[in-house]
C-alpha cells in the first residue's frame, strides 16, 4: 500500500449514497470517483521535525513495511535516502459526497474534491503501523468546510482546477494549498488494469485543539492507470521547499471509477 495524493470526480459509475444518520460519528461517503492519485515524496531528517506534531516520530524509509516499488527503488538505487521520510500530498474528486450528514452533489463539470497532506510517521501509542500522520485534510468546496467546522475532523479550503491544458490533449490540474502551487500537465496512460481489491489506510488527524483523530480511509476503484506527465512545484512556504528538496516526486497511479468512504475511529 502506498502514501498518495488522490483527486476525485465526476465518473461514470452512479452510487447511491446512504444517508449519514450519525452525522460527524457515522462514515463519509464518496461516489463516482473520477480521478484519484498521489505525488509521493521524502523529507529529510532534518526537516521532518517540522512538519510533524511534537512527540511524534518519524518513519525511515528504509523501516517501511508496505513500501510501494518506486520507493523500494529509490532504497535500491540511492540508499544515502535510508533515513528519509515518505509523504505524499494526495486528492480525490468525486461527483456526490456524504460529508457530516450533508449530501453535495457536484454541478456539471466540477468535482467534489477531498485531499491530504500526508507523512510517514508514529504519532500516538497504539497507532497501526501503516498510519499516516495527516496535517491537512482539504477541499475546495466551500460548502464541506462549513458542514465540518465543529466536527472532529475540520476541512481546509484551498483553490483547485481541473481542465485542460493550452495545448494538445493534456490535462492541466493545478492546486493552491497555502502559498505552495502544485501544477501537474499530463495524460493518463492508454492501457488500464483492475485497481483490485480496496486501498485502506488510518489517517491520524490533528483534530480540535490538537487532538489526535484516528479515522479509516477505504478507496476502492475500478481501475488503475499508469500518469505521464510533468509536475511542477511554485511557492516559498515549507511545502513547496519539501517537495523541491525531495529525490523523488512521483505522481501516480490514477485510480478511476469506484467508491470511498471515511470512518472515524472511536478512542
């Protein structure tokens, strides 16, 4: 299983959502998933105290478990990066969304979007081992920030759009998350596999005043395509110096078709 960056939205596949009776508590629902990926990155050790919460503890790469194979290369090939830290800034886009017992059905040609700011790190006792230390749970729906502002797991509205680009066929997705632009053109690759079964990962989330929140992430897609494409990284503020002082910045795959669901922990 891998750290992501996933975008979802509008998709082919129509699921009805349930309704969310427990509000905050009861599970967020997501269907018709677009498109969803990750831009895996490392951070130093020197920087990684800096993104983390404190108490926390990093995890090298070299004692990743579950590594994905680019990062089992990058250990292969350049192991002066031993010590680093995976992250990865992750997005999905969806055409209807269950937040916080409100349903948001995305207009034509627009998503609704949920994203992450990811790291490889050991927050609280008792943590699972494949957690990931979440800084930032994101949207750029207006409306799912307002449904979550006294909720356990508060959204963060940042800018986004999905489009083409100038020339030829390529997409252009562009991201503003605090001062950092996150600007990917490119395609997904033609051929296609099943995505198989589900991609489940426990984000530990900074909640309330700072309190850790333990929620579960189930993605699970139809599909899964390889990205051909170029990133590019604008900004001066502390995302933007990690991911252009990373080794590697490898944005993929893109998970099309399915479903998700978020579900909190209870302490």
């Amino acid at each position: 299983m891998t750290l992501r960056a996933a975008l979802i939205g509008l998709g082919c596949l129509t699921v009805p959502l349930a309704p969310n009776a427990g509000g905050d508590e009861g599970p967020w629902q997501f269907g018709n998933l677009e498109q969803g990926y990750c831009i895996t990155f490392l951070v130093s050790p020197e920087d990684a105290p800096g993104v983390l919460p404190n108490d926390a503890q990093s995890v090298r790469l070299d004692a990743m478990s579950d590594a994905t194979p680019v990062l089992t290369r990058v250990l292969a090939d350049q192991p002066e990066y031993a010590a680093w830290m995976p992250a990865a800034v992750c997005v999905y886009r969806f055409g209807r969304a269950d937040i916080a017992g409100r349903e948001l059905v995305a207009a034509p040609g627009t998503s609704e979007m949920i994203g992450i700011v990811a790291f490889g790190a050991r927050v609280m006792p008792g943590q699972p081992p494949n957690a990931l230390s979440v800084g930032m749970v994101f949207t750029s729906d207006k409306r799912a920030v307002k449904v979550t502002d006294s909720t356990a797991i508060p959204l963060q509205q940042v800018k986004a759009t999905f489009g083409k680009a100038a020339h030829g066929d390529d997409e252009r997705h562009v991201m503003d998350i605090g001062k950092t632009r996150i600007i990917w053109d490119g395609h997904a690759a033609a051929d296609s596999a099943p995505a198989g079964g589900p991609v489940e990962r426990v984000w530990v989330i900074k909640g309330p005043r700072s309190r850790p929140v333990l929620a579960r992430w189930k993605l699970t897609a139809s599909t899964t395509r390889s990205m051909v494409g170029a990133l590019v990284i604008e900004g001066k503020d502390k995302l933007a110096r990690l991911l252009r002082k990373s080794p590697i910045r490898y944005v993929g795959p893109m998970y099309q078709g399915g479903i998700a669901e978020l579900t909190r922990i209870p302490d």
